[in-house]
C-alpha cells in the first residue's frame, strides 16, 4: 500500500539524445519541482535507449517528496534529475553463482541488475531472496514472474517475515531463505545485498558462517 512505482521519459538533451548512461544497481536524485529538496531511488530498469527510467519509492508519511508525489505530482509533470551515481553495481567474477537479496523496495537496484543479466543471458546461476514484512507489502509478483519466464537461470523466493497462514509462499524473512539456500549451495556465490542496515548485517553474518567474506 505504501509502494509507488515511478516511471519517467527522459526529454532529449541539445544533440536529441534521451539515453541515460548508468551501470545497473546506480542511482539517481530527483527535485521536489521549483525547491532544492532531493531524494535519491535506485533504478529498477535496465539501461535503454528510449529513455524510460523505472523506480520503486516507499512513500513515508508526511515526507516531503512522498507529500509531493501523492498531492501534486501528475502525468506529464516535469522534474530534474541527476545521476546517475553509486557503486553497487555488478562485479566481474568469472562465473560465480549470483545471489540477491532484497528487502522492500531495495528490489529496484536488483531489479536492474538482474534484467541486464537476462537481456544479455549471462550463464550463471541467479537466485533472488525478496523479503518483506507482511503479505500485503508484496510487490512486482507479475514482474519477477516475467523475468523468470525470460531468464531460465534465475529462480526467485518472495519470502514473508510475519506471514498468515493463507501465505503459500516463503514464510521467514530473506536472510533466512539465503541461510537455507547456502546450506544446500555446491558452490559459493558472490551475494548483493540491497536494504535495511539490519538485513545488511544479518546477510553478511551469515555469509560469513559459510566461508563468504564482505568483499563478496
């Protein structure tokens, strides 16, 4: 109920380019129209030419970007941007298993990557952990079966923390499917980690246990 998704077209720039060059798991910042307030979202797509730029914002209350996007943003509404930045982008490790885990709309960065490595069909293993709280936080149901549809190598659990028992899915938060998946792995994988600081460090202490250190 609280989760937004945001698509925007680029305009074209002097030379008629409207591309935006990022490496997938980046970010970028938007302003609160005729203010200097930004806020910064992880892209969910994967980069493009036509200019179409996806996010996922969890709107807060009384926040200020989330007040404007639900009281006067519209379709066809200008904002400025800028990006894109940030590190957590995919690294080069030959052909080690990937695995993701997201909690709540940290699945817009994952997202990105992921539909990279199925654009391309990359050969390694993928798994998605995508965690939330309570069954109806759960999002991109149709996207992710999409994207499973697309990309054979990619398996995914939406895992539920406080689930009901009309939950069939996962019932446990997505550090616990990632221990689960780590007891049964036959090789070590590299693993994104995109959410809370809480989940952060649960995932890495886990790794850990499984001979994972930080820098992987």
């Amino acid at each position: 109920p609280d989760t937004l998704k945001l698509d925007l077209q680029l305009q074209e720039d002097d030379d008629g380019n409207v591309s935006l060059d990022f490496e997938p798991g980046q970010f970028v910042e938007l302003f609160i129209p005729n203010t200097d307030v930004k806020r910064a979202y992880s892209l969910a797509n994967a980069p493009n030419w036509d200019g179409t730029l996806e996010l996922l914002i969890k709107l807060r209350p009384h926040g200020q970007f989330s007040t404007f996007l639900n009281d006067v943003a519209q379709v066809g509404t200008q904002l400025t941007l800028n990006g894109a930045q940030g590190t957590f982008v995919l690294a080069d490790r030959g052909l080690r298993p990937r695995y993701f885990v997201a909690g709540g709309c940290g699945l817009a960065s994952v997202m990105s990557m992921v539909r990279r490595m199925a654009e391309w069909q990359e050969p390694h293993e993928v798994r998605l952990f995508f965690g939330v709280w309570c069954e109806d936080e759960v999002f991109y149901q149709q996207e992710l079966a999409d994207l499973a549809a697309e990309y054979p190598n990619f398996q995914y659990q939406i895992c539920v923390t406080e689930s009901t028992t009309a939950w069939t899915g996962y019932r446990g938060s997505a550090a616990d499917a990632l221990a689960d998946a780590l007891q049964i792995a036959t090789a070590k994988p590299d693993i994104y980690i995109c959410g809370s600081p809480g989940l952060i460090e649960r995932v890495a202490e886990i790794a850990a246990q499984y001979g994972i250190p930080r820098d992987e």
